[in-house]
C-alpha cells in the first residue's frame, strides 16, 4: 500500500513539473525571449525542491512559480527599457553633431546682424537727486502764544502779505492798551515840565526888579534929603534885593527845568516805543506769507502753543513751510569723470517717474566747485533750474536731469557693441562677404560721439548697410 501511495506521489509530482516548465516556457516565449530550455529546468529545478515550495498545494505552487518568473521577467524588461533609452539619446546627439559640422564655417547667425541707420544722438551727462523748490520758506511766529485760527491748508497757494494764521490776541491786545496809558501819562509829565520851565524863565527875566531899583534910588535920595524915615529906605532897600534874589534864583532854575522837560520827553519817547512794540507785538499775532508759493507742509494745529523766534530763535515753533514751486531745481551729482564737460547754461532733459511719458526743460544755473569725497567716489553738485508749467512739478520728487553736452540731428548710427577699436582707438566694423574664408570682412570708419547704447559713423559707411554684431 505505501508503495503504491509512493508511486502515485511520484506520478503527480513528475506531471505537475512538466506543467510548470510548458507554463514558463509560454510565458518567456510571449514576452519575446528565446532561452535555453536546459537553463530553465536548471533553474526551476533547485527552487521546487525547497521545504516551502513542497508545503505548497499544487494551485499555490503555480502561482510561486509565475510570481518567480514574473519578477525575473520585470528585472529583464527593464533592462531593456534602459538600453533603449540610452540608444535614443546617443541618436539625438549623433544627428545633432552631424548638422552642427555640416553647417557652412561662414555662415553668420540672423541674430547678429544690424543694419546702419540714420537718426538722433545725443552726448549727455546724467544727474540724480530730487525737486527742490526755487524759494523755500519755514514760517515762525514772531509772538507766542495759542494757535487760534489756520486760514490755509497743505496745497494752497498764497500770495506775499496773506494772513496765513492768527494768534490769540487777547493778552497782546491788553498791553497795547497798558502801553497807551502809559503814554498818556508820560506826555502829561512833559506838559509839566514844559510849564515849569516857561514859570522860570518869566521869573527869570525879573519885571519887578526895575521897579524896586527905582524906588530904592529914590528913597536914597529922600533919606539924603532927610524927608524920608531910614526905616522906609531899609525897606526899599530889601523889596529890591529880594527881587534881585528872585531873578537870580529863576535863571538857576531854569536850568533844571529843562532837564525836567528833556527827560518827560525821554519818559514820552519811551512810553511812544512801548506802545509800537506792543502794537507790532499784536501784529505779529497774524502770521502772514513773506513770498507767494504754495503750502509745502502745516506743523500746527488750532490750539497748538507757539514759542517766539525773536526768543527762542532756531529752537522756535515751525508753523508751516512755503515753497515757490513755479520756479523749481534738482539738485544732483555728477561725477569727477564728467564734471569736466558740465557747463553753466547747458540745457538739460528732466524725466521723473510721475510722468514717464514727459519730458521737462531745463538749464544748469549752478556748478559747485567743491567735490564730496563718500566712500572714495567723488561727485559734485549740480543745480539745474526747471520751468514748472502747471505746477506739475512737486517737491521732493525723484527726478533725473539729462544735461546736454553735444546734439547731433540725422546723423548715421551703429550699435556700439559692433564698432571694433585696436590699440591706438581706431575704430572699424565688420560686414558680411560671403566669398571670404570666414564669411565677413573687416572695414575701417571714423566715428562721432556716442550715448553708450549707439555710435555716430562720419565716414565708411551707409544707410541701411548691414553690419556684425561683436
């Protein structure tokens, strides 16, 4: 009985192998590889006689088996997805090559070719800085005091003499009016004085000494005679020495008086300054534009306390700033390299970036002659003047003035990167020629000035001629 169930076992196992080689057999041959069918039982063989395969059933044992052979399949293929990608990319190079060696030596790319032409050029120098206005202003109080009224805003107009703030006036206003009385009382004292002095000066004269001297000559006289008592002659005697006194004491007083009147005058001219002082004083309180421009700026409130600039000087309360914007600059920098060309009166092109599309007149009014060494770049300052129509122009705008140094019309014009210079500066371009080795000839010109980007050509060449690009 065992014999035979070892029989029987023997059977299957020798079917089942032979399915599983024709199974893998149709499979390599479907996936198109033709191998040695001695390999494949050499290779199946040592794999079905593990312990896990022989655990198997005979359908799980299958399934092993294509799932051996699948992934052997899947390694191969890949190998042969990578091989042919390396093929594709030798191709494309070998092609690539192939047209690149075949092409002409002297052939000249499009892309490099210009052709001359006729138009504008212009030599400038270029300075950078920003709008200024042509007058500026920082408005201060001449009083202090308590901001009690703006009468213009950040943008407005103004013309010279417009009231442009108002103070609080009440506490000017009342030593005006302490200053006026005061006024009046010092005048009052100089009618004293003037009195005074008009009093002595009659008393001075003495119109009763006259008097008293004739009757003391003629009670002399009497008492000589011996009709007059001696006591009557003593007492014309003393009538006419006191009026004497009285006159002399009058003439020193006059003196005096005098000084009196000088000095209640002096009191007037004083107390007549005090009262203008106080008067400007409350006329500082309104707070008026020097020149006509426009509103730059307002640094104040209504409320806000203003310190005098007659008291604090620099340190005083700003108030606004006014700026004459119908005349403005730039104030720019120029190079040590260029500064040399710059002149007084050169006219200039101003651009700003708010309105790229326009183009601003100009002129150079102003050469600084001492340079500002930063970071060991020297430059000097430039002021060109711009006419500002409109007003379009604001202050502290970025701006870029294009001084003009040299201005050519129709002229002929190459890009400067085709112009070829030797060692002694002399200039040439090359051009196509076909029937030369390298497919271009070079040919000397004489050359005008240049903006960087073009060249002016005086001599060599023509319109619409084409030229290479270097």
């Amino acid at each position: 009985m065992s014999s035979f169930c070892n029989l029987l076992h023997s059977g299957a196992t020798y079917a089942t192998y032979h399915s599983w080689n024709r199974l893998f057999q149709t499979s390599v041959w479907r996936a198109g590889i033709i191998v040695n069918q001695s390999k494949i039982q050499s290779g199946i063989q040592p794999w079905i006689q593990t312990p896990e395969f022989k655990r198997r059933g005979s359908n799980a044992k299958v399934r092993m088996l294509e799932e051996h052979e699948g992934e052997k399949m899947k390694k191969k293929s890949r190998k042969l997805w990578w091989i042919l990608g390396a093929l594709i990319i030798l191709t494309t190079l070998g092609v690539t090559g192939f047209v690149a060696l075949s092409r002409p030596k002297n052939e000249i790319d499009s892309s490099r070719l210009a052709a001359v032409e006729r138009g504008d050029i212009t030599r400038s120098v270029v300075a950078t800085g920003r709008i200024e206005p042509g007058a500026k202003v920082e408005i201060k109080s001449k009083a202090n005091g308590i901001i009690k009224e703006l009468k213009v805003q950040v943008g407005d107009l103004v013309r010279e003499g417009q009231p442009l703030a108002e103070l609080d006036k009440e506490n000017l206003a009342a030593r005006v009016r302490e200053a006026k009385a005061a006024l009046i009382g010092a005048e009052s004292n100089l009618k004293a004085a003037q009195a005074q002095l008009e009093k002595n000066k009659v008393e001075a004269e003495g119109p009763d000494v006259p008097f008293t001297r004739r009757n003391f000559e003629r009670s002399e006289k009497l008492l000589k005679e011996g009709v007059l008592p001696q006591q009557s002659h003593d007492d014309s005697r003393s009538a006419y020495e006191l009026a004497l006194n009285r006159q002399n004491v009058a003439r020193a007083q006059i003196i005096v008086s005098e000084a009196k009147v000088a000095q209640a005058r002096a009191e007037v001219a004083q107390a007549q300054a005090a009262v203008e002082r106080a008067e400007e004083e409350l006329s500082y309180a309104t707070i008026r534009s020097p020149i006509g421009g426009m509103v730059l700026s307002r640094d104040v409130e209504i409320g806000s306390p203003v310190s005098s600039i007659l008291n604090m000087g620099a340190a005083a309360t700003l108030v606004m700033v006014l700026g004459d914007i119908s005349q403005v600059y730039v104030r720019g920098k120029v190079d040590e390299a260029d500064i040399g060309v710059v002149k007084l009166n050169q006219p200039s092109r101003i651009k700003v970036e708010t309105f790229k599309d326009k183009i601003f007149d100009g002129k150079v009014t102003q050469i600084s002659p001492l340079g500002v060494d930063k970071d060991n770049v020297v430059t000097f300052e430039v002021k060109v003047s711009i006419d500002n129509p409109g007003n379009l122009l604001r202050a502290n705008m970025t701006a870029n003035a294009e001084i003009v140094l040299e201005e050519h019309k129709g002229a002929l014009l190459v890009p400067e990167s085709a112009v070829i210079y030797d060692a002694q500066r002399n200039a040439s371009v090359e051009f196509p020629a076909p029937g030369q080795p390298r497919g271009r000839e070079r040919k000397p010109i004489k050359v005008g000035i240049s903006n960087g980007s073009r060249t002016e050509v005086l001599e060599g060449l023509s319109e619409k001629q084409q030229i290479i690009l270097q």
